[in-house]
C-alpha cells in the first residue's frame, strides 16, 4: 500500500467511484454483502476493476457467478444492468431500438394539430420523430450512459457467434454509433461480467479480450461458511451435515465416493442453501434418512439423480 | 531460467519483463495457445498486482493466458517449473469439467531438459490418445479401451435425413405470405411493413437401424448397440431400432434410456437370440410383413448392420432386399468387414444383396461410425 492511502480502503479512481485498493479488500467488501469470494476469484475480480477488462466466469451451474456480479455491484454501490441471453438474441435486443407505434402517433399528432393553410417544413418534422423520447435504451446503452454500472451479460454461450461479434465490438471501442443520434460514447465505462454454463465453446476473439475464470464448487469448510452467512438461523449441526453430503453427491464416480456413478447435475451452493432452508422450514434440527428422502427434490433435480441418491442415502450420510 | 519472483526488484522492469515473457512463451510450447495479446495482458496484469505476491501473479496468469479449463493442470506444471513456487492449491484444478467428453485433450508427459542449465524445462505435446482410439477397430480393443470409447460415443451427433413437406413455414423468400403480411400490416396500424414470404418446410425421414447380432457380429454388438442408443437419443420418436439373428426384436424402446449403460441393459435382456445364427433373409421377410406394410420402413432411410453370413438360402435375401429397396427410400449397408485391406463382397450372402443397397459402408471403429452418420444425415 503507498501512502496517502489508508490500508484496506477504497482507492478512487478517475470515475470517482469508489474502488477497492487490493484484492483483500474486495473480497472484504463482497463479504459484507454475503457473497463469499475465494483468494483467486477475488483477485481476478480486482484484476478487472482495475484494468477495465471485462471479466469472463465460466463455471458449473449453482456455483455463483451471477450472484458475484449481484454482490460486485452493491459492493461498489453501482448500478446493475443486466442482459440475460438467449438463442437468436440480436443487437436491436441488446442495444436500442426505436419505438415504432408511437413515432406512428407522434406523425398522427402533427397530422391532426397542423392548420390547414400552414407549411410544413418536412425537415423539421422526420428531425422531431428521432427524438431522444423516442429511443428505447436496451441494457447495453443503458449501461454504457449510466456513470457507474456492472453491465451483466448472463448465458453468453447461449447467444450465437453474430452476438458474440456484436458484443466484441461494444466491449472494445464502449461507444454506440446511433446513425440518427449520433455517436454515445461512456464517460465511465461500466464493469463488464460475462457468464457462461459452457454448453457451447464461445469464440477465442471474445475470450482474448477478457479476463477469464473459472468458477468451482466451493470446498467443504468454504460452503459451511456460505451456509451460516446466507442463513444464520441454520444451527451448525445442519450446515455441516447438509455441506457434506451435497460434497460427497458432486464427488460421486470417483471412486471414494458413496455414489458409483456422477450425477447428470451435480447440486451447486444454490442447490444447496434451497436443502438448508427447506430443512428449516420443516423445523429439522438434524438430518436423517427419512427427511432427506422426503426433501431430496430440492437438491437433485433429475429423476435418475433422485433415485441413484435415494439408493445411497444412508451411505451418503453416514459421519 | 528458473526466477525467483521475491529477489525480483520492482525496479528491475527490464529483467522481470523477460522473465515473464519467457514464462509465457513456455506455456505456448507446453500447449496452451498464448497470443502476443494475451502475454501484454499478463504484463499488464502483473504490473497491476505487484510482482512479489506469489499467488497474485499466479492468479492473473491463469486469468490472462488459460482460456479453458483444460489448460490448468498444464499452466500449473508450467508455472510450477518455472517460478519454483507453490502453486496456490485452493480449489482442486480437475483435468475435466465433469459430465463433458473432451477427446483430443493434449497430455503433456514430464518435460526433458534440454540443451545447457539455462534452459527452461520444455514440455512435450504428443498426439493425443483419443485420436488413435477413434480409428481402431472395436473388435480389436481392450476392456479399457473399450470403456474410454464408450466416452467418445457422446460425441456422434446424428442429425436426421430431411424430405419436404407440404405445410409452408415462414421463410425470407418464396412464395409471399398474403396472410402474415397482412396481419403485419393490421399491427403497424395500417403502416405498410415487410413482406412476409413462404416456402415448404422440411420435416425429418424416419430412419431404421437393423443390427445383425448372430455369432459372427458378436464382437461389433456391444459398439453397434451404443450408436443405436446414441441414435434413438437424438430423434426418440423417429427412430427405430430392430435386432436381427434367428429373430426380430425391436429395441427400439429400451434404447431410449438416457443412461447409455442402462438402455444396453435392457435391450440385451430383450434380444433372446445373442450370438446365434444368422437367418438375416427369413427375419427381414418377417420384418417387411410385420412392420413394413404398417409403415415403419415406407419412405425411410434403412441402415443393415451385418457382415452377411448367411445360413438361409442367398436367393430368399435377395428377394427380401428387393421388397425392401421398393419400400424404402435409401437402403445403407453397413459390414464392419468393408474396411479391412483385400475384402471383396463376394460371398453368398452379401453379393446376393449388393444390388439393392444404395450404399456399401464400413463399420468397425467410431471414426466409420460417424462417418455412417453423416451419410445417412445426408440421405
């Protein structure tokens, strides 16, 4: 730490947000929002904030990497915006589009206001229809006019390769040419996260021009943790019981698992605080064979994963 | 150079630029595709975090260099070799992400030291296993092997043959769509719009897979059983699936288990004619009148799996043949043989039914699988 900055404060930069000093610090901040970021994830995180690059998570689904940018923009006291992809997802979706029925009405209007004998000046009027009241501004614009935002981009591997081009390009120049409007630039550009469950290789292009990590299940003592955060009310009996045998469920087929064969989706910490909750709404202090098997449809959402788990149950809770 | 990252100045730029180029220059050997770009962003990165925190650099190296998760285990030897540090083992970096069969992974045996002490330790690629796995013939492999082609089995994505329909699907051009550019017109308020245009949609053929599993094709059944599955898997509705020896069991229901382990199980204990003898121009007869004349096989694409031994008479297989060439639209024949130097189709069997087949392929290794599976996508 130089000086002239106090330890493990925020440091501001020249967008005047406030941004963590080091990596410790962010994962301090993303502490107190309740998200618990390990030593690699919190590093490149802040490794992001401070190269400007947009960060790319690929991971598991369940492991938390929308949530990291949920918490990421309410740590930094930003704005969050967020795309969510899907198949056939095109610019006009993502960026802006023009609200077509009411320019119709604008036109309408002048139609039905202007006297008979007066001059129209055309000019004025197609000028008038390109307003800016006029322009629907989808999440990209948004967040490129917002000062301080964390522009979320979820499912990227979802859109298609055109997509991934069109993203490219607005993560790399942070302007928008409208050719009505003119070009919008971003004062301050915003905190790009990319998403991605990896059902599809996205493109290198896109890759190279982020920082990229990958998201793990926590670790045992780590998901206990998450679990007393998240849900206090959980007694530490439950938290250690429920951690472990969602832990010994995504080791299974390995071997020295209770389960011959992996899971077709192995539970994630989502996964796993649904079990915990549930258990507490059942008022269960502690888990047994019985209030698992009737429970188990909050961790296994697969018929074969059910079965295969209900077979194993008493093995998968055994100390 | 080995370079000890603490005794590394901050002021020194000069030396520990180089040692950090070096550093990603034997990653790209090692096998991991680092770029000039990317290896600025590392400077960049590393400069951001501070040299001398062991694990900060780590960090950003995965996260500039490594662009999947398979390059990991590689960027940790790497690392680990060249700074001479602990590589911060806080979450288990797996070979796999699990559930993904990912042939062609590059393996990196221990590196050879090369040349004089200065020289980094250089790690060797070698061609991958997988890719040999693929062209073997399935008859010939271990158990071992057998298991880690099962793996690869995911992989075949068969897509089905398509005809024409007559119902007309939304195109860009074609005919104009009087009706959708009309409606598009009532929704702008009169305003015109697009033109909607269009054309005759297409719709899948069925295809119909017959697996000889008499004594002779015993060998090929397991693999053979495993691309059916595979089959069933991606069209469950317009795919059928018989077995032939001394009788006609359709499986084609068993096979549509998602589990590939379990589907085999249950076909295997619905076939009760395991490695018996071939009757293949009796069973077609009986497949013809049974389920031809309802319909499965009209206008289908018709894939026989066998090697054509054939215990009946060969003029009864013809005859057959020729009934189901009428009625079907592309007969595929399939001998796990074909691909063997010096085999000609000349015994009894076969020769008797080689004028009715449309096309004579071979079917021994998965490399010939997939091959099967675009000629019949493309029927």
């Amino acid at each position: 730490m130089t000086d002239g900055e106090s330890p493990g404060g925020a440091r501001s930069g020249a967008d005047g947000a406030a941004r963590p000093a080091s990596p410790e610090a962010l994962a301090a901040a993303l502490r107190a929002t309740g998200y618990l970021a390990d030593d690699g994830l919190a590093t490149v995180a802040w490794l992001a904030l401070a190269m400007r690059r947009p960060l790319f998570l690929e991971g598991e689904p369940g492991t938390g990497k929308t949530a990291l940018a949920e918490a990421l923009a309410e740590a930094l006291g930003a704005e969050l915006v967020r795309l969510q992809c899907y198949e056939g997802i095109d610019a006009s979706q993502a960026l802006y589009d023009w609200d077509f029925p009411r320019q119709v009405l604008h036109l309408r209007a002048v139609e039905a206001t202007r006297r008979p004998d007066e001059q129209v000046d055309v000019a004025a009027v197609e000028q008038s229809l390109f307003d800016e009241r006029f322009l629907l501004a989808r999440p990209v614009l948004q967040a490129l006019r917002s000062d301080n935002a964390v522009l979320l981009v979820d499912e990227v591997d979802r859109a298609d390769d055109e997509f991934e081009a069109f993203l490219l390009e607005v993560l790399s120049t942070h302007a928008v040419t409208i050719p009505e409007l003119g070009t919008i630039r971003a004062a301050n550009p915003p905190m790009v996260v990319l998403t991605s469950n990896r059902t599809r290789e996205v493109h290198d292009a896109l890759k190279r021009r982020c920082l990229y990590h990958w998201v793990e299940h926590p670790g045992l003592a780590r998901e206990i943790e998450i679990l007393r955060t998240r849900l206090p009310q959980v007694p530490q009996r439950l938290a250690e019981q429920v951690a472990s045998v969602v832990m010994r469920m995504r080791e299974g087929g390995n071997g020295r698992g209770a389960l011959e064969a992996p899971l077709l989706k192995p539970p994630g910490v989502a996964e796993s605080l649904d079990w915990a909750r549930a258990l507490m709404e059942l008022g269960r202090r502690e888990l047994d064979v019985e209030t698992a098997a009737n429970t188990l449809g909050a961790v296994c959402k697969y018929r074969e994963d059910a079965d295969r788990v209900r077979d194993s149950l008493d093995r998968l809770l055994a100390g | 150079m080995q370079a000890n990252l603490s005794t590394a100045t901050p002021g020194a730029t000069g030396g520990l630029e180089v040692t950090l180029t070096g550093f990603a220059r034997a990653l790209r050997s090692a096998g991991v595709p680092v770029t000039q770009d990317r290896t600025q962003s590392f400077l960049r990165a590393v400069a951001e975090v501070g040299a001398d925190h062991q694990a900060g650099v780590y960090w950003a190296g995965r996260a500039t260099l490594c662009a999947e998760p398979d390059h990991f285990p590689l960027y940790d030897k790497v690392f680990e070799a060249w700074f001479r540090g602990e590589v911060p083992r806080l979450v288990r970096s797996r070979a796999n992400p699990p559930n993904r069969a990912t042939p062609g992974m590059v393996e990196a045996p221990g590196g050879s030291t090369e040349g004089g002490p200065v020289q980094p330790d250089v790690v060797r690629v070698r061609a991958s296993d997988a890719d040999v796995l693929r062209h073997r013939d399935v008859a010939d492999l271990t158990p071992a092997e057998r298991a880690a082609l099962a793996q690869l089995f995911a992989l075949i994505r068969p897509r089905p043959p398509l005809r024409r329909s007559a119902r007309r699907r939304p195109a860009r051009r074609g005919s104009l769509d009087a009706r959708a550019t009309l409606r598009e017109e009532l929704r702008r308020g009169g305003e015109p719009g697009r033109l909607r245009y269009r054309r005759p949609g297409r719709r899948p053929r069925r295809v119909v897979l017959l697996i000889d599993v008499s004594g002779s094709m015993s060998s090929y059944a397991d693999a053979l059983l495993r691309l059916a599955h595979v089959w069933v898997r991606s069209a469950p509705l317009g795919t059928e699936v018989f077995t032939v020896g001394t009788r006609l069991t359709r499986i084609t229901r068993a096979l549509r288990a998602r589990d590939p382990d379990d589907a085999l199980k249950a076909a295997g204990e619905q076939v009760p004619d395991w490695s018996g003898g071939t009757r293949l121009g009796d069973v077609l007869g009986a497949f013809l009148d049974r389920w031809g004349q309802r319909g499965v096989a009209r206008g289908a694409v018709v894939v026989i799996f066998s090697d054509g031994w054939e215990r009946g008479d060969p003029a009864v297989l013809a005859a057959q043949m020729a009934r189901l060439h009428r009625l079907a639209h592309r007969v595929v024949w399939v001998n796990p043989h074909r691909g063997k130097a010096g085999y000609r189709p000349v015994q009894g069997g076969i020769a008797a039914a080689l004028p009715y087949c449309d096309d004579l392929l071979a079917g021994h290794s998965l490399a010939t699988f997939a091959e099967l599976v675009e000629v019949v996508g493309s029927a």
